[in-house]
C-alpha cells in the first residue's frame, strides 16, 4: 500500500493550531480523504487537540507529521504524530462542566481507534491511528473500537516523503 506522510514544524505559538488545521486539511485531498467527510472532520479535530496540547501544555516547537493512505488504498490506517521537546507526560485530565479546558485527551481517545505516547531522545511523541477500510463512510465506520495508550504502529511499507 502507497503512504503519504507529511510534516509540518510548529512554533510554540497558540497561532500555529489555526495552521496546522489548515495545512492538514490540505494535504487530506491527495489521499482520497474529502474536506466534507466525517472521518476528515476527525482528523482536524485531532490535529487541533494533540497540536494545542503541544503549544499550550510544553512551550517548545513539535512536529506534526500525518500518515495518509494513497487514494487507491482498501484497508488502511491513518495515523496522527505530533513530536515535541519535552519530556512531561501527557496527562488525561477530567474536567467539570465549567472548565474551559481539560479535554483534550478525552476526545482523542473517544475519536480514535488506537492513541499512546512514546518517549524520544530528550522529548516525546503522542500519536493516534483510526482505522479505514474499503466502504468506510467517514468517522463512524474508522471511529470504533478504542483502545486507550497502546496498540501498535502502522506498517511503513511504501511510504511517500514530504517535509515542510
């Protein structure tokens, strides 16, 4: 199966999230992923969540990088990466009904198939995978089944390379 993945550089900016969403939005075309479809909905809501995480909670530039399937692609997996430079953990928080923060987590890990967190050299990197098939109709055929910190990484058989 032919991979696209695709990177972008963030600044520790709060600006940046509004960014990422966009460039992620744009590179969901190539891969067969429709701006209008639910699962691409899914995906920019993970982008901008794992993506203010980083901003927000570390203070350091990070790294997005996605993994698409190629447009001909049957059974896939679409994987989510953001890589920063510091070393705290993630850490699932509950929030109140007043809290203006604190959910971030919680909806990665209703919305994805598979999420955890690995640590990298003097930082770490928090990733996210939803599982598409042939005839899925968006985030409620890829959305089911999760399995919180774990699971494990896709094959990287065929990938396509593009830094930004």
């Amino acid at each position: 199966m032919q991979v696209l993945q695709v990177q972008l550089e963030i600044r520790p900016d709060p600006a940046e999230v509004g960014r990422a969403r966009r460039w992620a939005r744009s590179r969901l075309a190539g891969s067969g992923i429709q701006a209008d479809e639910p699962l691409a909905e899914t995906l920019i809501l993970l982008v901008s969540e794992l993506v203010t995480n980083a901003v927000v909670h570390t203070g350091c530039p990070a790294v997005l990088r996605l993994s698409l399937p190629g447009a001909a692609a049957g059974e896939a997996i679409v994987r989510l990466e953001v890589a920063d430079r510091s070393v705290r953990a993630p850490v699932p928080r509950w929030a109140d009904d007043d809290a203006t923060g604190g959910r971030g987590l919680a909806l990665v890990d209703g919305l994805a198939d598979r999420w955890g967190w690995t640590t990298e050299g003097a930082g770490k990197r928090i990733w996210c995978e939803l599982d598409c098939g042939a005839g899925s109709r968006g985030a409620a055929a890829c959305g089911s089944g999760v399995v919180p910190y774990g699971g494990a990484a896709a094959a990287r058989e065929g990938i396509t390379y593009e830094a930004v």
